[in-house]
C-alpha cells in the first residue's frame, strides 16, 4: 500500500508538469493553478472506475476521464487479450500495438500517418494485465514518459482494486467459515433439550422450537457485513433461551442495553460467539451468571459481556487470542471475533479480556455508531 502511495504522487506531478507545457492559454493571472485543478480533478474521475478493477466497464467509465488528461488525438485501454474502451477515433492497428507492448513488457512507440501511438502494459504485482495507448500526431519525448507515467498511475489504482478484491475475498471466507462453525454440540443438546419436552410440555417443546428456528433462521442466512445490535442482540436472546432451557436455574441471564444503541451497525454474529464461550468455559457444570450491558459512548458503542465463572489465567487468554480462528475444534470463539473487529474497525477496536482464576471473565467490546464501509 505504501509503495502504491510512492508511485502515485511522483506520477502526478508529472503529468501535471507535463499538462502545463501542453496546455498553452489559460486566461487567467494564475494559469498554473487552472491546469494543477484540471490534472487532479481528471485523476480523481478516473480513480473509481480503475479500483473496481481492469474490465470492459470500468475502462469505458475511464477512458475519457484519461483521454482529457492526456490530452492526446485518443486514448485506447486494452486487456492483454481485447480492446477493452477508447475515447476518439480508434485505429485497427490498436491491438497489433498492444501486443507488442505486452510481449516487451515495455513502452512501445509507433510511428504512423497521420498519428502515431505510444502504448506503455499496465501491470498488478508484477503481472502484465492489460496497456494504455495514446495516439497523437506529435510523438515527442515528453509525450512517451507522460504516457509511461499515466500508466504507472492506473497500474497503481488497479493494484489498490485488486488488494480491495482480495480483503473482501478473505472476509467473505470468514463470514462462510463463521458460519460453518455454529457449534455442533449447541445444535445436538438443543435439540435433544427440545425432544425433552416433547411429551411433558408440548408447549414448551414448540416454544422452543420456534426460539431455535428463528436463531438458525438468522445464524445460518446469508449474512451481510452488518446487522442492527438490535438484531445480534435478538439471536443473542434465543441462544440463551436455548441454553436456559437446557440448564435450568444453574443458568441466569440479564441484558442491560441503552436504547440509543440498538440501531449501531456491528459486524454480524460479533455477541453470539462471546456468550457461547462465557457459558461454555465461564460455568464449566456449576451455576452462574452471564451479563452483557450495552452503553452509548458518543460516538462509539461500548459492550461488555460478563459471567461470574471460573475464569482463566491471563496468559491463557492472550494465547486464546492468538490462537488461529480456523483451526479444527476452536469453534467460532473470541479469536474469530477478535479478527474481525481489527480487519473491520483496525487494530484499536479488537476484544479487550479481563479475567483472573477463581474471578470470572469480561469481553469488551467498541464499535463505532457510523458503519465504516460494507466490504
């Protein structure tokens, strides 16, 4: 990313030095400053369109953007095997350039009547996808290395489309994985609690059966990046249901939740797993008590789940933590959710546990109350 950040800047002033030897009258006291807002603003058209990626619509939504940046006869984009957009008349020799440029893996000049063409190969991490061509009818020196450097500008953008494409990759395997994960044991135990009840209330079988409908129905749907807290917190509600059903008295619950808070955007199924570890590890066969307190806290929304259990050692909390949320038998548990959070928010924004033997467990939380971005 910072390499990308290098590139880019040298590469616009460049072309900027390059736009103002090429643009003559600006008839204004300060002409300089027409032409750095005129090269900027094109950059930053151009700019969306080339992080989603090198593709048939995103060249069409560039090219002209790059051709007034240029400000050459006309400007062709191609992948290495099409012409994927151009902005002007365009020249049957485009994909014979092309390819010569993508076999030298370097800038290429054409002379030709009346234009001629200089094409540079645009590249993502080191892999040759595609070359920008730009014809004019002056093919000066200047013009071949404003060329060069617009090329590195786009191959920039597209390495940033595909580091883009490869995070929501990554997360959307760990929102499928997260969902492969939902406890084997809690669905069998909650099931077999259910059957339970079967023939000595029935209506509590199908009460509970309804509960754990609606916490599949949620848990299992095609999740997006985010839901309600209002909604995490009804999945968290069924869970323990479920869970108090199967427990009896030895299990107690409370939620304590601001009202103002319910509404905050929170990465989806980011609670559930946080009470499932403090039922699991906090009671380990004796009564207890888990607690989760939702508060406002200006601009972020703080969260804590408590249980009065057994808890554990610190270090072993840091190694739980560290531990790979993708390894067989760790279930979804904190490690999961603590990924996420960093991935989503940054590092400042991963679980915070305190704990000690003999004095229980806290999972804290912070989420802003703005969603950041859908990845």
């Amino acid at each position: 990313m910072l390499t990308t950040a290098c590139v880019v800047l040298p590469c616009l002033a460049f072309i900027l030095g390059h736009t103002l030897a090429r643009r003559r009258a600006v008839p204004e006291r300060r002409p300089d400053r027409e032409a750095t807002f005129t090269t900027l603003h094109l950059a930053a058209l151009a700019a969306p369109a080339l992080r989603a990626g090198l593709n048939r619509d995103s060249a069409r939504r560039a090219v002209r953007h790059l051709h007034a940046l240029l400000g050459t006869y006309a400007v062709a984009i191609t992948s290495t095997e099409a012409a994927l957009a151009w902005d002007g008349p365009c020249t049957d020799e485009v994909l014979t350039y092309a390819r010569s440029a993508l076999a030298s893996g370097r800038a290429q000049v054409f002379a030709g009547e009346p234009y001629g063409a200089v094409v540079v190969p645009l590249t993502v991490d080191g892999r040759i996808v595609g070359t920008l061509a730009a014809f004019d009818d002056e093919l000066s020196a200047g013009l071949v290395r404003t060329v060069g450097e617009v090329g590195r500008w786009m191959s920039g953008q597209l390495e940033l489309a595909e580091l883009d494409s490869s995070r929501r990759r990554a997360l959307e395997a760990d929102r499928r994985a997260l969902r492969a994960q939902i406890s084997p044991h809690f669905v069998y135990n909650a099931l077999t609690t259910i059957a339970s009840f079967v023939r000595t209330d029935p209506k509590r079988a199908r009460e509970l059966l309804l509960d754990f409908a609606d916490f599949a129905r949620y848990a299992l749907r095609r999740a997006h990046d985010f839901t309600t807290l209002a909604d995490e917190l009804t999945c968290v509600d069924r869970y323990l249901l479920l869970e108090r059903a199967r427990f009896g008295d030895k299990l107690r619950f409370s939620l304590q939740v601001a009202p103002e808070v319910l509404p905050v955007p929170v990465p989806f199924l980011c609670l559930q797993p946080l009470v499932e570890n403090a039922i699991k590890h906090g009671m380990r066969g004796r009564a207890g008590e888990v607690r989760i307190v939702a508060r406002d806290a200006g601009p972020e929304a703080h969260i804590t789940v408590e249980d009065d259990g057994a808890g554990m050692d610190p270090e072993c909390a840091r190694r739980v933590l560290d531990d790979d949320p993708g390894r067989e038998g760790t279930g979804i548990g904190l490690a999961n959710v603590d990924l996420r959070l960093r991935q989503i928010y940054g590092d400042g924004y991963g679980l915070v546990v305190e704990t000690a033997l003999g004095a229980g467990t806290k999972v804290r939380l912070r989420v802003p109350k703005a969603q950041l971005t859908s990845l």
